[in-house]
C-alpha cells in the first residue's frame, strides 16, 4: 500500500523547518557570517569586525604611558598611551565600547559607539556621569553592569544619546563654572596637549574649580551632571 503523508502533518513539518532556516539565518547574520552553533556562539574566522579607536588622553596636561583598555559589547583592547596622550587600539569588537584610562590616581572613562576619533578626559568622564543618570544609575553601576546589560549598550551604542550628552555637559559647565568652552564636540575631536582648543578647554575647567589636583571632575561638577542626567531620563 503506498504510504501516504498526512497533509497536515506535512504542513506542519514545513512550518517548522522554515523557523529553524530562519533562526540559522539569523544567527549566520549575527556573526557576520560566521556558523552559529549552540549556546557557544559563533564559530569560524571573523566572528568580531575590526574596530579602530584613537584619541588623547588627558586632563589639561598629557596622560603619559597610561592604561587604555576599551571594553565593549564583545571583545576588547588595550594598549598604552604615548608621550602625548595619544592611543590607538585595533581588534575585533563589537560596538559600543567603554573606554578607561588610568596613571596613577587619575582614572578617567569615555565611551566609543563606531571607529573613530573618541577622547578620553575629564569631560567624557562626565559625559558617562550625565548617561549613566539618563539611565537610572551611576558612572561606577554603568561601567560594571555594561558587559551584561543590554540596555546600557544600546544606549551607549546611540550616537545621538551620546552627543546629546556631551551638549549637555557643555551647557552645564558653561552655565555653573562662567566659563566658555571652546571645543563643544570635546568627545571625537583631535587635539594636541598644549595647543589651543580642547586642552585649553580643560586647563580653564581646573582654574575654575571643575576638575582637581588629581585630574579628575571635581565631586561638585559630578554632583551638577548627576542630577542634570536624572532630569532628563532615556525611554521616557
């Protein structure tokens, strides 16, 4: 007798072989086109793209052969900086990325949401400060939950969240220190220590009392981010 499929059945066997191609074809995505397998994630060459991420580190004077480590999404980099602050770090990674630089008691943060040009001063340091606020936390309860925390990373991997942040960090200091900052895009544009601009920018944040002996934001000006961050929550 021949042996006769239910069409049903048919039907429903089908049905589940296109979710199962599409949760592969997700996966293959996911990994930029690399096999996925399991709870194991994606195997085979290339599972990361290459990211490249260069600034100066400083806080009025140069943070010489500091500490940088950028810590993304997935995967990470470091390397030192040179005589001038300056860092470049390439790896694979998947964006966003925190950035920490640390020589001696200064340790100052920053974050990276593309390849590109992103500083690491006092600055972006309250830039972190004002985002993590936004998102109902502090700068320390940010950068220790970001490896876990699926929104913190598509916050930080918003390019407009965090130049709206940095508008904000602008504003404020401006307004609480009567100072006028020349370089407003403080986060992605290069400088040079010593050179007008963005380092003149942080020398006259110290006079006025924003920043302290040790180069980092003064507790006030953390304290004026905080609650400027907590005024204007993401999502809402």
């Amino acid at each position: 007798m021949m042996n006769r499929s239910s069409p049903r059945f048919s039907r429903a066997k089908l049905a589940a072989s296109c979710i199962t191609i599409a949760a592969a074809a997700a996966s293959l995505a996911a990994c930029g086109g690399s096999f996925c397998v399991g709870v194991d994630g994606c195997t085979g060459p290339n599972t990361l793209p290459n990211v490249t991420v260069s600034g100066t580190a400083a806080t009025g004077s140069a943070l010489a052969s500091a500490n940088v480590f950028a810590s993304c999404a997935q995967g990470s980099g470091s390397v030192l900086s040179d005589g001038g602050g300056n860092y470049r770090l390439t790896f694979n990674a998947a964006l966003p990325c925190l950035i920490t630089v640390t020589s001696g008691n200064t340790a100052l943060h920053s974050v990276a949401y593309s390849s590109g040009t992103f500083n690491t001063t006092p600055e972006t340091d309250l830039m972190l400060v004002y985002l993590a606020a936004q998102l109902g936390t502090n700068e320390s309860g940010l950068i220790a939950g970001f490896q876990t925390n699926g929104t913190f990373q598509q916050a930080l991997a918003n390019q407009n969240n965090v130049l709206a942040a940095q508008a904000a960090v602008v504003t404020n200091l401006q307004q609480r220190y009567a100072i006028a900052i020349a370089t407003p895009t403080f986060l992605t544009t290069p400088f040079v220590v010593g050179q007008p601009g963005a380092d003149s920018d942080l020398n006259a944040l110290a006079a006025a009392g924003a920043i302290d002996a040790n180069g980092m934001p003064d507790p006030a000006a953390v304290s004026l981010l905080a609650a400027a961050g907590s005024s204007r929550p993401l999502g809402q």
